[in-house]
C-alpha cells in the first residue's frame, strides 16, 4: 500500500514506523504526513501522542475518532515547510461526500528530541 502522506513511498516505508512506535518522526514535515496518515487511517492514539501535551485537553481521542470518522482523506499537499512551521493543504470529502480543502499552517514543537503539533492558523 502506498503512504496516504503522499511522498510515494510504501507505507511500511514511510509512516508505519512512526504509527507503530518502532522510530519517531525526525522533522516537522514528517510529523505533519504522518498525522494526515493517522488520519487516514484513523489511528487516534497516535494523533494524541503527537499532540503538544498543551493542546490535548481539546484534542482527545474520541474527538479525532468522530473527525475521522465524518471525513473521507483524499491527498496531502505540502506547500511550504521550515524548522517549526509546515503550510499544508489537505483535500477530503465531508460526511456530506461535498469536496473541501482545509488549508493550514500548523506550529509544531521540538521538546526532548520528540516533534509535537501545537497548533494552526487556517486559510
């Protein structure tokens, strides 16, 4: 199966290393595509894990499990990343079947040589 993050890679290859714990994500840009991936996917835990413990009281697992649940992920468009900011656009189909785009430029934090989402500004 190819990695819904959209690199091209074969997931085993790609995010499944970060979803299953086995290594962690060694930039900004490769925790932002391996979240889209969780997404995807649906894997709540991971979504959390990653989320600064800063921003977790609004981001439980049983809200990204309801997000993931009402929204069918089509592709991931990366279109800018620095150090601690990455500019995305992610398509995806509402619980409707309507096309949407979210358009985000999200925060991410280094903290003990772990990245974590902090948040974003969407467009």
């Amino acid at each position: 199966m190819i990695c819904p993050c959209g690199t091209g890679l074969p997931y085993e290859h790609c995010c499944q290393p970060y979803h299953l714990r086995a290594s962690i994500a060694p930039t900004a840009e490769a925790l932002m595509r391996s979240r889209y991936s969780a997404f995807v996917m649906a894997d709540c835990e991971y979504l959390v894990d990653t989320t600064h413990a800063s921003k977790r009281k609004g981001n439980t697992k049983d809200a990204y499990l309801k997000s993931a649940k009402n929204t069918r992920w089509l592709k991931l468009e990366i279109i800018s990343a620095f150090f601690d900011q990455v500019e995305f656009k992610a398509y995806y189909l509402n619980k409707k079947l309507q096309a949407e785009v979210l358009h985000e430029k999200s925060n991410f934090k280094l903290e003990d040589g772990k990245w974590y989402y902090v948040d974003g500004v969407f467009y």
